[in-house]
C-alpha cells in the first residue's frame, strides 16, 4: 500500500533516493488516469475509459480485466506496452493535497527507494530542492494541470449527454462478469448533436478527447490477448516446477537446476506489443 510522506528538508535533507528499475509499483492498478496530453499516444496501445475520481469524471486506461492486475505488467516488472502513462513515469514521487488544499511534492514511504547512501540527493548544499527533484516537480505540476484540464473538458462532455456507463463483459470460466464504473462516449448521442452543440464542443477542444476514446476502444481484444499469454505462462512455469519437484523426488536428493523457469519456455509477452 502507498505510504505517501511530504518531502522536506527535516525528513530528507540527509536521506537519498533511488529511481526505479522495473514497473511492479503498477502491477495492482486495473486502471490509471490520463493527463489529455497524453491520450494520442495511449489511444494507440490501450482501451481509454472514463472513471469517477474525487468527484470528477476523468479519462483513464483500462490495464486489465480484473481488479488488482495489471496486464501491461510481467511478473518480473517489465513494462509491455509502448506507452507507459505519465502517472508511473515519476515514482516514488507524486503531488500530494494538503489540508487547505495545496498541492505539495510528497514520496511513497514505503517504495523501498528512500536510503541513505548511495543514492540521488533530495537537497543540495544550500537547503533547496535538488535538480533532479526540482525536474519531477515540474513534470508532476505539469501532468497536474493537464489532468485538471481533461477534468474540465470531460464535464463539458458529460453535460451534453455524451458520457454513458461502459459495460464490458469478461469472460470468467464458463460464466462472464461485467467491469462496473467505467463510462464511454455514447457514439450515437454525438453523431445526433446539433450543430451548435457540436461546434461549442470542437471550440472547447472536447471532440477530441471524445474520438480518443472511441478509437482506442478497439484494444480491449489486445488485454484479452495479454490475459491469455500471462494465463498461459503461469500455467507453464507452474507446470514445469511441478515436474521439477517430480524429477527431485526421484534423483538421489541433489540441488537441481532451475534455471528454466527464465528460459525459452515461457511465452515472449513482447511478441504482442
């Protein structure tokens, strides 16, 4: 779970922080906001939805069928997908509300990333933010203002009736279950606007996000294709440990290799990407 902690000079000027080396900080996430910068790039490698967030209708990712798994995530961290969102790029950082509101930089305490030596620097010499640091502010103020206004545009969108719930069935064994609390533009409310509306909306820059989401929709076979090579792959590692623990059983008791479980066996999750 994220322990968020505000960086400051009483906790951190004589700590270090490392960057991350893999992306299993993101294997829990089913879905991940969107800043609108960047949905030209994600409408090309994954599903875009709507979610409510803090009150807000907001553009998001849709990252797996099921809470807790993220597809775009390999067991051993590597990211799958050719777009990785803004949201992960600057862990352990992020912004953080305080009480009356204001936006400060704060760090997940429990990344594991947070030392004392070696490591990058929170403060320099003089007391102020370091200039790595002083690089993710920026992008998280950045990304910040983005997210605030696709936040905007998404209402505007919703005013007009273009935003309706999304049911997507999963298949679940010989059953389907159905993700609940995503919305899509309603296709058919959009192409019946009126032309005002239709031109205030292409003012306001809101048909783009719209046709974003619209396009993108078309990836939700590729999360189906990611659940299958990772659902394929667990059952082979887990088929070729059970075989390991067989030929164990009937060797005379020595260390066996296992080196296996990384080799050619397993399905190349990057042929899908």
């Amino acid at each position: 779970m994220t322990q968020l902690e505000a960086v400051s000079r009483d906790l951190h000027s004589s700590k270090y922080w490392k960057r991350f080396e893999d992306y299993a900080h993101a294997r829990p996430d089913m879905v991940v906001p969107l800043a609108a910068q960047e949905l030209p790039r994600a409408l090309l490698d994954m599903p875009l939805a709507f979610m409510s967030q803090d009150g807000h209708v907001v553009p998001a990712a849709l990252l797996g069928l099921a809470p807790g798994r993220n597809l775009f995530v390999t067991p051993d961290g590597r990211w799958l997908g050719a777009y990785v969102p803004a949201f992960y790029r600057s862990y352990p950082f992020r912004l953080a509300s305080t009480g009356e509101g204001q936006q400060i930089l704060a760090i997940d305490a429990d990344s594991g990333l947070i030392c004392d030596a070696p490591g990058e620097a929170f403060f320099d010499g003089e007391g102020q933010p370091a200039p790595a640091v002083q690089e993710i502010l920026g992008f998280l103020n950045q990304i910040q203002a983005s997210r605030a206004a696709a936040a905007r545009t998404c209402q505007l969108l919703a005013d007009h009736g273009l935003i309706r719930p999304w049911p997507i069935s999963v298949p679940d064994g010989e059953e389907h279950r159905q993700l609940d609390g995503l919305y899509c533009i309603d296709e058919a409310a959009l192409n019946a606007l009126p032309d005002e509306a239709f031109l205030t909306l292409r003012r306001a820059g809101a048909l783009g996000l719209a046709y974003c989401q619209l396009l993108s929709m078309q990836n939700l076979q590729k999360l189906g294709q990611l659940a299958h090579a990772h659902d394929s792959a667990q059952a082979q590692v887990q088929a070729q440990a059970a075989a390991q623990v067989q030929a164990q059983a009937a060797s005379s008791g020595q260390g066996q290799e296992v080196s296996f479980l990384h080799g050619d066996g397993i399905i190349d999750f990057n042929a899908l990407t």
